[in-house]
C-alpha cells in the first residue's frame, strides 16, 4: 500500500463520508454513529458499489466506508473501481468477524483500502452497536485527516544526518530476539518485510499487529506463503527459537517467559492496554523482563501510540531501536510517538528495516 499524507482539512470544513452497505439498518446506524462527531459529516449512502460509483463524483467524499457483501456489485469490485478512478478516497472496509470476513479483508488491504471495521455481532442493544461504532469507526476515518486546529506541526524530532547509515553504530551486546510492533498498514508492511528475511535467520521473531481473532491465523498463513521462515500464530507454550516468527492471537496478549533451557510464548486476556489487545506495549515489557537489552525492537506503521511505553522499557536495557519513517508510513502514529519521544536509535523507510537489522545482528 503506498503512503499517503494525512489530508489537511481547511478551516470550517468537515470529514465528508459516503456510507455504502446493502444493511438499511446498517446504513442508518453508521450514519448516526458518525454524525455524532462533530468533525465527520455523513453526505450520502449506497446499498451496493454500482450506486456508490455513480455518486462518488456528485457527492465529493473524502473517505467511504465500504460493506464487503453486497447485490450488483460487492465491496471488492467497487474498491478496485474506486483505487483506479479515485486514487485519494480514503476507504475503510466493513467486514464480518468470521474467517469468509478475514479473508475478504485481507483481499481488501492488498487491493489497496486504507483500513477495515469488523461488525459488530449479537451486541445486543442499539446503544451497545452505536457505542462499538463510535470507538472503532470514527478514529479510524480520523487517523487520515487534519483538522485546521491540529494545522501543520512538524515532526517532533527531524530525521537528519544522525540517522544516516555512516552515523548509526552497531551495538556491542548481540541481540537475542527481534520484536516488531504494527498496527494500520500492518499486513501490506509485513508482506513487504517477512520475505527478505533468508533461511537461517538466528534470532527468534516476535510480532504483534492489531488484528481480532480469525485475522492473525490468516495474517499468519499468508505471510508463510512468500517467506523462507517459519510464521505462525502464537499459541500457550509455544517455543520460542530462532528462524521462527509468533505472531500475537486476536484477542490476546502475547508475552514470554523464560523456563530452565527454552524461552516460551504465554497467551492471556488481562485488559487491554491502549485500547488493543494484543498489544505492544505488553509484549515489549515482556521481553524487557526476559532478554533485558539483548533486543531488537521495531516499529512499524499505526494508529495510535501503543509501543512507545513498551520501547521506554527496552531501551532503558540498551535495546537497539528501529521506526519506520513517516514518508514510507500509512499512519505515523506509533513510529511517530517513539521518534518524538527520542527512543528511536534510527528512522528508515519499509524497504531499510531489514538491511538495518541485519548489519545489527553482523549478518548469518
């Protein structure tokens, strides 16, 4: 998915949405959960992508949420209508929370939507699927956009020469695990990162990306498809061992814990932390208590803040700290809160994490 820089909003203007679903109901719902945010206006809706092409051009959104199935024409051939004639549109998918639900979005981030929503199943009241709307929805059409009061403010810290490669020293201490946080953009920058990783990669691989459950075991087997290590989805005591990549379940947190000779994945669902579970924070701190500074932590593109407290920990141990660069980024807001927090030892765009974590580790 190619970056993109958060759209500034002119003074007095709002979030323009079309709200496209078969779901009457659904319709109704989004569009009243979203007017209830007095920056996002809600200036039509759809029942299936045919309609939505033919009102796209009338009505100027600046973002479309976006119901996989739908009669006519369905969410994945109206996303890749929309990705060829409105390259800009910001396009959130609104999926089932089933494994024909993941499956489709995944198929929706490669076709290049910006994000995705699962929807909410047996809620219950009215009020409980508008509030899951409202948490979920809203921040992640918000996460594009600028508002005029936020206006242009520059990176906290400017990526300069101190980042360059020539400036960038290897640590003295060999890491003993990489660890990788990632959230918005997370599967698309994965697809990229996993593959350059060769055979007999010698340090263990820890990932947690925002995803619910059903997703991640996918996330899982789709990113074993195109690399040469072995990927999974953490599951209780699974070893931890080099050449091998856990990623976070949906709907747990993901921490290690040392035994006599082996290192294990420990899976629980104690509350979330920055809204997320997994999350990083919890698993960087995890591995702080475990390797101390013998890491490697990498952030990766994301809503949010969630491993910045998480890096605090590990860098406290003299944990060497990669962020990927704004630029490069679909969201900068994980990289962007370790970098203004002067944590990141360098900032590299996608496609220079990997040489950079080879010249850490000297090379295999």
């Amino acid at each position: 998915m190619m970056a993109r820089a958060r759209k500034q909003l002119s003074p007095g203007c709002r979030i323009r949405v079309l709200v496209v679903d078969d779901s009457v109901v659904i319709r109704r719902l989004v569009t009243h959960a979203l007017e209830e945010d007095p920056l996002i206006e809600v200036v039509g809706a759809a029942p299936n992508g045919a309609l939505a092409l033919e009102r796209i051009p009338q009505l100027n959104p600046d973002a479309i949420t976006l119901d996989v199935e739908m009669p006519v024409m369905d969410g994945l051939e109206a996303l890749r209508r929309i990705r060829r004639l409105y390259p800009d549109l910001r396009v959130i998918m609104f999926s089932t929370l089933t494994e024909r639900g993941a499956a489709s979005t995944f198929e929706a981030l490669s076709l290049g939507a910006d994000d995705y929503v699962t929807k909410a199943a047996n809620v219950g009241s009215l009020d409980r699927s508008m509030a899951s709307l409202r948490a979920d929805l809203i921040p992640k059409i918000k996460q594009f956009f600028r508002s005029a009061a936020e206006g242009l403010a520059p990176m906290t810290r400017p990526v300069g020469a101190q980042f360059a490669p020539a400036a960038r020293a290897v640590r003295a201490v060999r890491p003993k695990v990489l660890v990788i946080g990632v959230s918005t953009g997370g599967p698309a920058a994965l697809g990229l990162v996993m593959p350059r990783f060769e055979a007999g990669f010698p340090l263990p691989i820890l990932i947690v990306q925002h995803m619910p459950p059903m997703f991640t075991r996918l996330l899982a087997e789709r990113l074993q498809a195109g690399s040469r290590l072995k990927i999974e989805e953490a599951v209780q005591g699974a070893q931890v061992e080099p050449g091998k990549v856990l990623i976070a379940a949906g709907d747990y947190h993901l921490r290690v814990r040392k035994e006599v000779e082996a290192v294990k994945a420990c899976l629980d669902q104690s509350p979330p932390e920055n809204s997320c579970r997994p999350a990083v924070d919890v698993m960087f701190r995890s591995v702080s208590e475990v390797y101390g500074g013998a890491a490697l932590a990498v952030v990766l593109t994301g809503m949010g803040q969630d491993g910045m407290r998480g890096v605090q920990s590990l860098k406290a141990l003299g944990a060497y700290v990669i962020a990927q660069d704004q630029a490069s980024s679909v969201v900068w807001g994980m990289p962007g809160a370790v970098v203004g927090a002067g944590l990141a030892d360098c900032v590299l765009p996608l496609d220079g994490v990997v040489p950079e974590i080879l010249r850490q580790i000297g090379g295999y």
